[in-house]
C-alpha cells in the first residue's frame, strides 16, 4: 500500500501539481474509494479521508498530509457523501 500510494503521489498528483502550477487557479479533489488500514489490509466501513487542493487557498494549518490519521484530526465530517462535491464547488456544504 505505501509503495503504491508513492507511486501515485510521485507519478499522479505530483505531475498534475507541477503541470497546472502555471495555469492559473485551480481545485483538485483526491479521495480513495473506500478506507483500508494498513493494520488490517482490507476493506473496512471507516470514514474515507479526502483532501480538496484549492491553489488560491492557504494551507490548512497542521494539515501537513493526506492520511487517515491526518484526516481524522480535522473537524470537517460528511456523513452524506453526495455532499462532497458541493463543498468541492462552492466551498460550503450545502
């Protein structure tokens, strides 16, 4: 799992960042399909993390990661996934 998530850090996300650096602003949402902890290399039904990258934003402070233990120390919660897209668009959750 950790190699695989270098991989598309390094291959995917990084290689977007770099190319849309000179693009002007931008928004980009990265979030897995579902939750697997490395203690019990499965599927399981926790909260899955997401990170909203907005290029006009400052950093979140003490976010420093895209984790499920960073994650779970931010206070923002969707118990409605469909929601996501909204506070994607807009900023809010409407």
């Amino acid at each position: 799992k950790i190699e695989a998530l270098e991989k598309f850090d390094a291959k995917i996300v990084g290689y977007l960042l770099k190319a849309l650096r000179n693009c002007g602003e931008f928004k980009i949402l990265l979030l897995p399909d579902h939750a697997t902890p490395l203690e019990v290399a499965t599927h399981v039904s926790d909260p899955v993390p997401f990170v909203i990258y907005d290029s006009s934003q400052p950093k979140a402070e003490g976010l420093d990661s895209f984790d499920e233990v960073t994650a779970a120390k931010s206070d923002l919660y969707l118990s409605q996934g469909f929601k996501l897209m909204d506070l994607f668009i807009t900023g809010k959750i409407l």
